[in-house]
C-alpha cells in the first residue's frame, strides 16, 4: 500500500501546484495596500455581481510572488501574483483574469478537484492490484509494467480533470464579462501574453494532454468568437478606472522592483502621475526621503485631497524617522479615507512614535476603529498592544498579542498570550468571550500540529 501513498501524495502535490488548496500566506506573502485593495473590489463588483456571489464575501487579495498566475483556494478569494499584476497592460486584462477565477470560485472547482483525485486514485489502485497479482504469479517485469502504465492513466486522468475545469472556468468567466458588460479584449490579449511566453520559454506543444490547463492556443481558439459577437467587445474601459489601474501598477513597481530598473522605466523626465508614483517609492527604499517626499508633493500638487498621496507623504516621513512630520498628512488622509483602515493604523502607529503620552489617547482611538473595521491586520494589533501595555493594562495587551499571533500563524504565542487575557479580562465581556474563541482555536492547532510532528 506504500505506492498508493505516494501517489496521492502525488496527486495532492499536483492539486495544491493548480489549484493552491493549501494556505497561501504560510508560503508567500500577502501584499496589503488600500488603495489597491479598493481598486480590486470596485473592478470585481460588476463580476462578481454577474456570477451571482456576494461582494462583500469576495476578496481580490494580491500575493508577491513574480509569476504570471492567478488562483482561487477554498473559499472565497481570489488571489492575484504581483507578476501578473504587473505583466498587465491594463485593467480590462485583470478583469479577465478575475472573472476566469472568479469561475472556479462559483464552480467550487476547489472543492470538486477531490472528486477527480478519487477517480485517478481508482485506476491508480487498480493497476497496482493487477501489478501485484502478475508479481506474485512470477511475473515480475510484467507487473511493474502494470503499475507504470496504471500510474500515467492515473495522472492523466487527473489532468484531464484539471483542464476541464480550467475550460468550464473560462466560458463562465466570458459569461460574467459580458453580463457585467465588460469587453473580453483584455481576457484574450492577456492570453496572447502567456501564449508568447510559451514560446519564449520554449514550451510551445501542439497538444495539452499532459497539462492542469489548456493550451493558450486551445483557449484563444475557443473564446474568440464567443468574446466578439458580444455587444460589449468594442466597449472601453471606464478612464477613471484605468487611471487608478495605471497608478496602482506603476506603485507597486516602485514598491517591489529593482530601485535601479524603476528608474530606468520611469526617468524623473516623466512628469506622469504614475511615473512619480513609482519614483517615490523607489526613493524612498533607496533611503532618499527628500527626493521621496518631493515626488509625494509634486503628486498632490495634482490633487490635494487625495488620501493616497496624503498617505504616502506620511508613510515616507514616518518610515524616515519623522513621526511628528508625519502627523499632519496622515490625519488628513484618514479624515478624507475614513472608510480606509490600514490608513489609520498607519497614523496610529505614528502617534505612538512620537513617544509622547497626549498623543496615546488618540493612537488608541484610531487603531481601535481600525481592527473593528479590518481586524485581519496584525500589525495594526501589534500597535494596540502596545497601547495598552503602556496604559499598564496586562491583559487586553495579551489578548491584542494573541489577535496578533493568530494571525501570523503562530498558535503556540497565541495560546500562550490568550491565557494570559483569559486570566485578567473579567468574564462574560465581549474580550473575555475573545480571548476563550482564540484560545480553544490555538489550543487546538497546537494539538494538531503536534501530532504530526509526532508521526
């Protein structure tokens, strides 16, 4: 039974490689920023609308990982690699790439891959039956035969499985394009990317029988026509959209890349807002917090009321040593983005670098609006932690530590700081309620966790 096994193994390998069933932020990192989380939300909308599922249950969440990919876990989400993010022309071949998850994630697709596990593992099972039955009868090459042939009709089996659902996915993401009336140009332009990349890369086959997807030719091929003869082909993206796409992309290049190489693309002889977008951030990694800061006013001399800028501005003064500097734009931010969580634990964390007590008061009131707003941030309670362990409240700062740890994945911190909230929050309260969910939750990872360490 060792070989069966292995090949789920196999197969749950090949199944995590397509489809990213397991955790994605233990093994890359999430990127958060609100203005591109904002961008997301309000481009999926009307995608999301059309597959008839929630938006306010859907999550475009941006992963930092080079590759040109897109996948959906169990769940809800969908994530989108900073490689993609950034190989993208415009925002039409995002929502493409959005809408094609976005048919995994109605299909349950991540949920189904184990039906086709079961069947490959049937054959699989059965060739090393047969196998077995020729060994013991003597015939030793002809049952390992057996089992080679049995495995490859399993594993082929299994990426037929894939590729139908990679090609169910594409003809409902063509439908919620064009129910969303949204034109399915950028959906095959971005194929055409990865169809070039195949050459590039010297991968070009003529057949896709032994791949999780289809080939880039197959899908063009199959969605052309479906995509023209739609009444929104020849219909532009929104300006102001694309504008916001331009700005997001062009910041997250400043953010991520190269210093050297972003300022080569984007030279200070390019006035653009995208363009100081991405040389700001570049500066300010390079640790010219004049040049950067140069570059965040030269953006709001453009627009003195963006929250973007604003916070930009204070996140390049504060990361620059310059707390109190760093006060007056990132208020203003928070006042023009109240709706913006992650600003305002940025200002929270300002205050508390002040270092000094009148500002507390106000540090606190801010990241409490923050994590009740967005409470998956653990940095933002990491800094009510430290409130109120300045304030000398020992447990509420234990319990801000086990939000915390939870979070980051860190059970065994978590359980030990939820004990300590449990011990000193008086019961029945709405934190001492927390603090029981986080322990039980912990106390029950850390078990889990040491079970298989002990096998």
């Amino acid at each position: 039974m060792r070989r069966v096994t292995t090949f789920a193994r196999l197969l749950m390998l090949l199944l995590i490689a397509s489809f990213a069933t397991a955790q994605p932020a233990a093994a890359q990192s999430i990127l958060r920023d609100s203005e591109t989380e904002k961008l997301f939300a309000d481009m999926s909308k009307p995608l999301i609308q059309a597959a008839r599922l929630d938006p306010r249950a859907v999550r475009v969440v941006l992963v930092n990982d080079p590759e040109i990919n897109a996948f959906v876990a169990q769940g809800q989400i969908v994530y989108i690699h900073t490689g993609l993010l950034m190989a993208a022309d415009n925002a039409n071949q995002v929502q493409g790439v959005v809408a094609h998850e976005l048919g995994h994630v109605a299909g349950g697709h991540s949920l189904r891959i184990y039906d086709g596990m079961k069947q490959a593992s049937a054959v699989s099972i059965l060739s090393l039956v047969l196998g077995g039955l020729a060994m013991a009868a003597g015939a030793g090459e002809a049952g390992m035969a057996a089992m080679a042939v049995g495995q490859q009709a399993a594993m082929g089996r299994f990426l037929a499985f894939t590729r139908t659902q990679e090609s169910s996915a594409d003809l409902a993401g063509a439908a919620y394009l064009a129910a969303a009336g949204v034109s399915g140009k950028g959906s095959l332009d971005f194929f055409k990317k990865l169809q070039n990349q195949e050459f590039r890369l010297a991968v070009y086959a003529t057949e896709s029988y032994d791949r999780t997807h289809p080939l880039s030719s197959e899908r063009i091929s199959a969605l052309q026509t479906l995509y023209q003869k739609d009444r929104a082909w020849t219909r532009a993206t929104d300006p102001a959209l694309e504008a916001r796409f331009q700005r997001v992309r062009a910041k997250l290049i400043g953010y991520i890349s190269d210093k050297d190489q972003v300022l080569q693309r984007y030279p200070a002889s390019d006035t653009s807002v995208p363009a100081r977008y991405a040389r700001a951030y570049a500066y300010h990694r390079m640790g010219y917090r004049d040049k950067a800061v140069a570059e965040a006013d030269a953006l709001l001399a453009t627009a003195p009321n963006d929250p973007y800028f604003l916070e930009l501005k204070g996140q390049v003064l504060l990361e620059s040593g310059k707390p109190v500097e760093a006060l007056a734009p990132l208020r203003e931010a928070v006042s023009k983005a109240p709706d913006q969580p992650m600003i305002a634990a940025m200002l929270g964390h300002a205050l508390i670098a002040t270092e000094k007590k009148e500002n507390f008061p106000e540090a606190e009131a801010v990241l409490k609006t923050a994590v009740n707003r967005d409470n998956d941030n653990p940095f933002a309670w990491y800094q009510l932690g430290v409130i109120y362990d300045r304030k000398g409240d020992i447990a509420r700062a234990a319990l801000a530590s086990a939000e915390r740890y939870s979070l980051e994945g860190k059970p065994k911190l978590a359980l030990a700081s939820a004990r300590t909230a449990v011990r000193g929050i008086p019961a029945g309260t709405p934190d001492a309620l927390r603090a029981q969910d986080i322990l039980m939750v912990s106390e029950a990872e850390v078990k889990k966790n040491k079970g298989r360490d002990d096998k």
